[in-house]
C-alpha cells in the first residue's frame, strides 16, 4: 500500500511539469495563430524586397569581407570570456588557505593568455592594414 502511495505521488509530480509543458506550447501556438489571423496581408513588390539596413539591394547578393575583422572579434570574446574567470578567482583568492595555490593557478592561466597574444601578435594578426 506504501509502495503505490509513492509512485502516485512521484507520478503527480511529473504530471504538473508536463501539464505546465503543454499550457506553454498552446500559449506560443496560440499567440501565433492569433498573428496570422489578425495581421495585414498586403503584399506589394517594395515589401517584397530584400531589406538590409534601408539600403536597395543592387547586384549580387553575395559580399566579400575582411576575415581580419572577424578574428578582432573573436579575439575580443576570447579576453572578454577569460576575464569573467578572474572574478570566481579573485573570491576564492580571499578565502583562507587558498591564497598561494590559487595564486599560481591565476599566473599560469594568464601566461596561457598572454602566451595566445604573443602568438596572434607574431603571426600580424593585431596590425591593422
């Protein structure tokens, strides 16, 4: 008797998650058939058009771009992620009995870093042509 007692109970539990899962699906569904419904729908050849930033699409769709501006920005999202790992590091730094070990922890994630930057700076990468 104990044991069906825990499976209804372990049951009910679940029941709710997946009721809640399928109010949220029929909210989006409906939110999204209320849209359709209720749009406009007036289609003329500007709205047609290929819209980038208010400027008429002339030529090719297809456009070359600098790869270097690319790795300035994948370069920024590297330091930038690192950086957010020097704020966990500065409260456990605090905390006592882990001043040394996380001391050196931090110096060898930083000669990685600047290791990285030697690297990118050797190969031309930060000179900007």
């Amino acid at each position: 008797m104990h044991v069906t007692n825990v499976a209804v109970s372990y049951y009910q539990s679940y029941s709710v998650v997946g009721l809640l899962a399928l109010v949220g699906v029929l909210f989006v569904a409906v939110a999204f058939g209320a849209g359709r419904l209720l749009r406009p729908v007036v289609p003329t050849p500007e709205k047609l058009l290929t819209y980038e930033c208010g400027v008429d699409p002339v030529g090719e769709g297809w456009a070359h771009t600098q790869v270097r501006y690319y790795v300035y920005a994948f370069l920024y999202v590297i330091f930038a992620v690192d950086s957010i790992f020097l704020f966990p590091w500065a409260t456990v730094f605090a905390a006592p009995g882990f001043g040394a070990t996380t001391l050196v922890e931090m110096f060898i994630f930083l000669g990685f870093l600047a290791v990285g930057l030697l690297y990118a700076y050797k190969k031309g990468v930060l000179t900007w042509t």
